[in-house]
C-alpha cells in the first residue's frame, strides 16, 4: 500500500505523554493520516466506538488502565488492528501484548520509517473489515453498546455481568442466528468448558431476568431445543 493509498485513514493514538503524542500526529499527518488522540484508555474506547479509527496506536502504560486490559476490551467486540508502542521491550511484555490480541509491537524509540512500514502492512490487512466491527447493536428496544460495556432495554441501562454481557454481545452480534451450545460455551467460557451445557443454563436464566423477560416467552433470547440459542430478529420479532 502506497503513501496514497492510506490518505483516507483514521489513526487513533492512545498515548499519555503529550510530546510523543504531538510527534506522532505531525508525522503521521505529513504521510497523509488523519490522527485522533486520547491519553487515557476510557477516552480512547469512547473514541473506538463513536469514531471507528482504521488503526490504533496505543501506549500500554496509560494512568488508567493498563494497555493489556485495553486490547483484551477491545477484541471481545473488533478486529481493529492495535499497533503497540512501548517502552516495555522484554520478550515476555511483548508476547503478553500479542497474545492479548495486538497486531504488532514498536518498542520505544522507534524511527517513523520503520513505523510507516508497520502501519501500511496493518491497513492493507485490515481493509474491509470496519462493516463487521460495529459497536453498537440494536435490535427489537435491545441497546448493546459493545465498545462501552453497556446495555439497556426501552432506554434503560441493565447491568450485567461480564460472562452475561458476553453471552448477550456474541447473541446480538447475528440477531435471528442459532449459536448452538457448544459455540457459545467455547466463546464464553474457552474451549476448555465446551461441554459444560449446565454453565450456559444458568447464565441465560440470570440473563433473562435481568432483561426482565418471562421465561415461557422471552422477548429477547430465544431457546432452539437441543440446539442453542438466538436472539430475537427485530424485523420478525421471533
């Protein structure tokens, strides 16, 4: 991918220290890149969310919360690719962020060349994938703000647990689509626990309570005998 071909990209940097910020605008502006800055994580997300950037730069020592846990937040709902940028250079940090499901890994200093390099190889990857990473999800007067960790049903927010927001994410994600037991537990819970179809019963029956639903006809999550569940599809309203 060409200097030219990447003019059109967003680049959202989340990054504390203002002076790397500042360079890292200016270099990216000058290769053509449009730059969103955020210097805090819960910044950064809100702006993933309400911005959709092609690509995140991100620092892992933010003041708020720890690089790891952002990218760990962020993959439970995108593929947006995460480029680290860290002082962190041991092979152990560098794994850690990788397995967390960051897409590459810049230790600090770093030349603009290099980093250029680095950036066209993850848009080019990444091209097309924005459709499919939409962070709010509405269906039926169900609310799912994937990005933001949010819920709400008829314009009133629901807490939820982490494993029954999950459940209800990867449901809304294909509204009037069969995710069967096993697909759900393995996304949920890991492939560990694939079998373990008593977990995924008792998480739906907390789940529906907290939606408010009557058990015998759920408004939101429906049962597929034998088979999983689904959530129901706005437009047929089964």
């Amino acid at each position: 991918m060409t200097d030219d071909a990447i003019a059109a990209a967003t680049v959202l940097v989340i990054e504390d220290d203002a002076a790397i910020r500042r360079f890292l605008r200016v270099s990216l502006e000058a290769h053509g890149l449009h730059v969103l800055e955020a210097r805090l994580a819960a910044q950064g997300l809100a702006l993933i969310g309400s911005h959709r950037p092609d690509l995140v730069m991100l620092d892992l020592g933010l003041p708020d919360l720890d690089g790891i846990t952002v990218i760990r937040r962020l993959r439970e709902w995108s593929q947006l690719p995460v480029l680290v940028l860290s002082v962190r250079a041991m092979e152990v940090q560098k794994v850690a962020a990788l397995d967390a499901g960051a897409n590459d890994y810049v230790t600090k200093p770093f030349g603009i060349a290099e980093l250029m390099a680095r950036v066209r190889v993850l848009l080019r990857a990444s091209r097309g994938a924005r459709e499919r990473d939409r962070p709010v999800l509405e269906t039926g007067g169900l609310r799912v703000d994937r990005a933001a960790h949010r819920v709400c049903v008829d314009g009133r927010e629901v807490a939820l647990t982490p494993k029954e927001f999950a459940l209800l994410a990867l449901l809304a994600g294909a509204p009037g689509n069969v995710f069967t037991h096993r697909q759900i537990l393995s996304e949920v819970w890991g492939p560990a626990h694939a079998a373990e179809v008593h977990y995924l019963r008792v998480l739906v029956r907390s789940l529906r309570s907290k939606l408010h639903e009557d058990p015998t006809a759920p408004r939101f999550v429906h049962t597929v005998q034998g088979v999983g569940y689904r959530l129901a599809d706005a437009v047929n309203g089964h």
